[in-house]
C-alpha cells in the first residue's frame, strides 16, 4: 500500500460524541491486543480491558445524557 508507511498508529479509545465510530474501533483493537498479550502480559492485559470498558460506559452515559 504505497504513501501509508507508519512507524506507529495511535487510538483514541475516549468518544467525542455517542455512537463514536473511531472510539468503538480504537476499543476494539485494544481489546484485540490485550487478548493477544494475556499471557505473556496479564497486568497490561488487564489494564488495557478495563480503560476500554471505562470509555464505552463513559460513551454509554453521552447518550443517557442526551435522552
């Protein structure tokens, strides 16, 4: 895929509004990781679950908020 090299790719796991599309994805992948990680890594695993947890309640109350 030529112009799209990277170094890193970072994810904003914190919505903007509810129904972040970008959040949910960034949520999902570091859920993804930390699954991968588990093993070899089970404190970050940890850590890494639950602050996508946190963001998707916090994404959860935006919309309990606007209703």
């Amino acid at each position: 895929m030529p112009g799209l090299e990277m170094k890193y790719f970072i994810l904003k796991p914190k919505s903007k509004h509810f129904d972040d599309t970008y959040a949910q994805a960034s949520r999902a992948a570091m859920r993804t990781f930390a699954r991968y990680i588990q093993k070899a890594n089970p404190g970050l695993h940890g850590e890494l679950w639950e602050w996508a947890n946190a963001e998707q309640m916090n994404e959860s109350a935006m919309k309990n908020s606007t209703t």
